[in-house]
DNA sequence: GCCGTTTTCGGCCCGACTGTTTTCAGTCG
C-alpha cells in the first residue's frame, strides 16, 4: 500500500485547512486540495515518482507544491507547515465541523474570542457573545448554538446497500405518477459510492406540486421535513432522510448531471464549458449569449463538450474527462455480464438456504453456474465443515449437477487462512475441490509485515484460486487490517490468484480504487456475492458496482467467463 | 499555487440561501 501517497496527501490537505484559517486566497487553498486529491489518486508511489523527478508531472503540482513535496519525503518534516501550525491555531479546525461555521467565521471567532473548541463556540453562542462580532446578529448566533449542540450526534452515513433500494424505490413510485416524465437517484448512490451522505432523489415534471403530493404522502413516511414546490424532503419510518428536487423537463438533463456530481467532476465539466466561452450549471448549458446549448439529457451536454456520456461511477475526476474526450471510456462491466457466482454459503455452515434453494435462486437469475464456499473446520462459530461434511457435501453437489445440467454446481470451499499463512484443510483435501478461496477471519491484529506474510503465503499456496475480501474492512465497523496491500496484488499477480471483490454492502472489498489499481497490475478480479441467503445473490451488484468504480470491463472479471472457460482457467491452476 | 489550440499573467465553477446588510459576505452543495 503506499503508505506515503496518503501521508502526503494529508499533509496537502492539512495546509489547505489551515490556510483557509488564515483567510488565504481560496484559489490557492484550492491548489493544495487538488494536489492532495491527485496525489491520493496515484496508483504509482509518490515516493518513486520523486526519485525519477516527476513530480511536477502530476496534475495540480507545479514547482512550490514539487519542492514542499521533496522536502517532506527527504527529511519527514515540513518546514512551511511547522511555521503555519504556529501562526494558526490548529485546534481551530474544529471549528468547522459545525454546519455554518466556515473558514472566515472560525477565523473571526479565533481571532476575537480566542476560541477553538466546539464546547468553547457553544458557551460563547449562549453567553450572547458571537451576536456581537461583526458579520455576526442573533439568528445566527441562535443557529450556531443549535447546529454546535448537534455536532457528534449527527447522524452518520449509510450504506449504499441500505440506500439504494430506498432511493430505487421512491423513484419508482414517482415514475408511476403520469405527470412525471422522469425520475432517479442522485448523488453519491447514483455514483455507486460505498457509503452515503444523503438520498437524494430527483424527478421532471411540468407539474411539480403533483409529484410533491405523492412523495410528502409515500405509504412509508413518518414525517414531512420540508415542503414546498421544488425541494421537498421526508422522513422514513427507518429514520432515512430523503430530498427530492423536482426540475423542469428541458432541464433534466442539466440537473442530473449536476445533482449526480461529483463535486469534483462537474467543477472539471464547468471549467471545459468556460474554455469555449459557454457557462454550464443545473439549468443548461448555455452559449456567451446565453442560449441554451443543452440540457434536456446528458449525453446531449457531453457531447457538446466533446465527449462521450460517462458513466456515473466514474465520475471522480479521475481521468474519466480526459478518457471521454479521447473517445476511450472503459466499457464497463455490468450486472448482466455475469455468468455465475462462486462465493455463496448454504446452511451446511452459516448460510440461512439450502443447497438446492441456492442453486435453484442463481438459475432463476439466468446464472450457468455456482460455487458453494461454505466455511472451513476452524471457523467454529460459523459451522465450518469438518473433512467428513466436505466429502458429503461433495457427493450432494454430484447429484445436483445431475438434476439441474447443464447447470453446473461446482464445490468450492472458502477456507481460512490461518494466523501462521498455512490453510485450514490439508492439501489432499483442498486438491478436491473446483474451486478454493482463501480469506481471513480472525487474527486480524498482526502487525504489517506478519499480515503481508501470511496473505502472500497463502498466495502462492498451488490450490488456492480466490482471495476472499483482501483488506478485512468492515464499513462504518472495522478498518482494513495492517497490509502491504501493494505486495499481497504483486503476489496474487504472480501466482495467478484472482482477487475477490466481495459484493456485501459492509464489505465491498475490495474497493473502487484499489480494484483499479489491481487491473492495472494485470490481477484479475471475481465479483462475488457472498451471499448468506437465497435473496442476497442480488449483492453481486454492488460487487459489479464497485467493479464499474473501478474501472474494470468484463475481461477482467473471472465470473463474467462462460463456464467452459472459467472451468478451462480452474484447470489451468 | 497552478496553468495555457485565445494567455507565462490573469484568470481560476455556479447558483441558492441566509442573514446581515443598504449592495453583499459567507456557506453550502
């Protein structure tokens, strides 16, 4: 993993922190948040980058970012930075964690009232002391008190496998309506991104009170928290939020792309606009004399700034405009490229279905093929299969195969790896199975370099086909566990071994970028369910989705293979 | 601080909203 891209990313966004404490010009603070950005986008290492002097090749970092960058990897300090921690008070970055308070009013705040804390902003704002400053008056001072209260209590972000069929679903019930004429998410579940800020959910129509009523009275609100033509916005009884925005049809389009972002993407989409003289916004895109170039539907704005439409899960500013304009968009993978699944469980371990109701599920969803991968012996708490119940099991997936072919059931296994890098069944046993994927699940505390050792171990093990979830996230839980993330894909690279990313919304592991990175490496990548349950097989879409973010087409997915050459690959191993 | 098929200097995304203000600053997304 390199380690030293996201150090120095950090440092790069830590100097913009503070220099927007400082009141600095924001064109500049935003040259260090691009920096950043790009620099934590790096799939090479920083560090050898600056070694073969190419730092100043790196988008966002010209000569004084080059030099703060050298001085930071050769000596580990910053000399700009030490002198700006000095000059303003670091504590008063957490200022800004309080809606409403930004840059200029922290600043104030420290510079007036010696305040850095969000408790000291609090006291402040009930002792009547902010309404005093300048720029300051008693609403917003009322607003402060409420919003700093709030602060830690806020509610935390969802999981795109909580908000998306939520957000689905209101969009659905909206398209049913006959005035409207279209309807979708937005934001970051339209990007596929793994966890979610807020559901946002839009919708064209020429009558907007008419989809305002249905929405503000969805068989599923508990409570209406904003009314009104437009921006409406509900409360579910699971205590989700959801804003629609209701827009104009000839602006739909337009309004997409915009609520869709991200952030990054459409300030890079508005600066191509602004190249050619015309203005972009939610409203259309528009010429110097203000007539409107474009808005109806995407794909009409983009290909009037030169491009091809880009998918949504790659728009990060990733390269994704670059590659558009290039006409060298990936064709990214989809949900229907896949062929099978070969990572489920059954209720032989801590699967919830049987065999046969899982194979008759992946059927009914057009699959040609399935790998069970209950647990191993070790994994007592989840019924691990015993050598005995493996050779049962075997004998089950025989019969299977006869009812249902040409379906084809194949025994996996996933098996764990133990803390020393050995696997939990002996040789003779794992040489069985069709396919093998290896995963982790205790002993997650090692340090670096025993972690690294016993995945790469593992690796380079002749049976095992498949890393199960590599880094061991949890979202919102548990981090990834300590590893050489760099080396476990160089290793899976050489050795053949394809890398999970696993589809259950907690997991998504791996992630979007480094299953770029993986592809770029020439690993391959399996997008597997892991599903526990009959229903869950639908979790492949977010391992797809991830996929997509990533940037992966269906020649790096192992189970987007026919079943005769998936059968050929496992073979070949 | 960065960057250039209009520029090595003069720009840098856009609009809505709020609250403080007699024309706008700050924040947010």
């Amino acid at each position: 993993m390199h380690r030293r891209n996201d150090e120095v990313a950090r440092l790069l966004d830590n100097i913009a922190e503070l220099l927007s404490l400082h009141g600095e010009n924001p064109f500049r603070i935003r040259a260090y948040t691009t920096a950043a950005r790009n620099i934590g986008a790096l799939s090479e290492d920083v560090e050898e980058i600056y070694r073969r002097g190419g730092l100043d090749d790196i988008p966002g970092v010209g000569d004084a970012i080059t030099r703060k960058v050298a001085e930071y990897l050769e000596t580990g300090r910053l000399g700009y930075y030490e002198d700006l921690k000095r000059r303003v008070n670091v504590a008063a970055v957490d200022l800004l964690e309080v809606p409403g308070m930004g840059p200029a009013r922290a600043h104030l705040v420290y510079q007036q009232l010696g305040i850095t804390t969000v408790p000291e902003l609090l006291e402040a704002a009930r002792d009547h002391r902010l309404a005093e400053l300048p720029g300051f008056g008693a609403k917003l001072e009322a607003r402060i008190a409420r919003e700093a209260e709030r602060v830690g209590a806020r509610s935390r972000r969802l999981l795109l496998g909580v908000a998306l069929p939520v957000a689905e679903e209101v969009a659905a019930r909206l398209r049913a309506v006959p005035a409207v004429e279209a309807a979708d998410p937005a934001g970051s579940i339209r990007r596929m991104r793994d966890t979610i800020g807020d559901i946002d959910v839009l919708a064209s129509s020429t009558r907007p009170e008419a989809v305002v009523a249905t929405f503000t009275t969805l068989p599923f609100v508990r409570e209406v928290l904003a009314t009104g033509p437009t921006r409406p916005s509900i409360l579910t009884r699971d205590e989700l939020q959801i804003d629609l925005r209701v827009i104009r049809p000839e602006e739909w389009g337009s309004a997409l792309v915009y609520f869709t972002g991200s952030k990054e993407h459409n300030i890079a989409l508005r600066s191509l606009a602004n190249e050619h003289g015309w203005k972009l916004s939610e409203y259309g895109l528009f010429d110097r004399e203000g007539t409107r170039i474009a808005g109806r539907t995407e794909a009409e704005i983009y290909a009037a700034l030169g491009m091809d439409w880009i998918p949504p899960e790659l728009r990060e500013d990733r390269g994704e405009i670059a590659a558009a304009r290039a006409h060298r968009l990936p064709l990214l993978v989809d949900v229907d490229d896949l062929r099978g699944d070969l990572h489920v469980h059954t209720d032989w371990s801590d699967g919830h279905d049987s065999p046969e109701r899982m194979v008759e599920a992946a059927i009914a969803r057009g699959y040609r093929y399935l790998a069970f991968a209950d647990h191993s012996s070790s994994l007592g708490v989840a019924g691990g299969l015993t050598i005995e119940r493996v050779h049962e099991q075997r004998r089950l997936v025989e019969r299977l195969n006869q009812r249902f072919a040409p379906f084809r059931v194949l025994h996996g296994t996933e098996v764990d790896i133990l803390p020393n890098g050995d696997l939990d069944y002996p040789d003779e046993v794992l040489a069985g199975f069709d396919v093998v994927t290896a995963s982790i699940h205790s002993v997650f505390d090692q340090t670096r370099e025993r972690m690294t050792a016993r995945i790469v171990k593992a690796l380079r093990h002749p049976h095992v086909d498949i890393l199960g979830h590599p880094t061991g996230r949890l979202l919102l839980r548990r981090p990834a566990y300590e590893v050489d993330l760099e080396a476990v894909l160089q290793a899976a690279v050489e050795s053949g071994v394809t890398l999970e990313i696993n589809g259950q919304p907690d997991r998504l592991d791996l992630d979007d970028t480094w299953s770029r990175r993986a592809k770029e490496a020439g690993a391959r990548l399996v997008c597997s369910s892991d599903a526990h349950a009959a229903v869950q097989l639908d979790y492949a879409r977010y391992a797809v989705a991830t996929a997509r973010r990533g940037w992966l087409e269906p020649a790096h997915v192992l189970n987007a293979l026919p079943l005769d050459r998936l059968l050929a690959h496992l073979r070949a191993r």
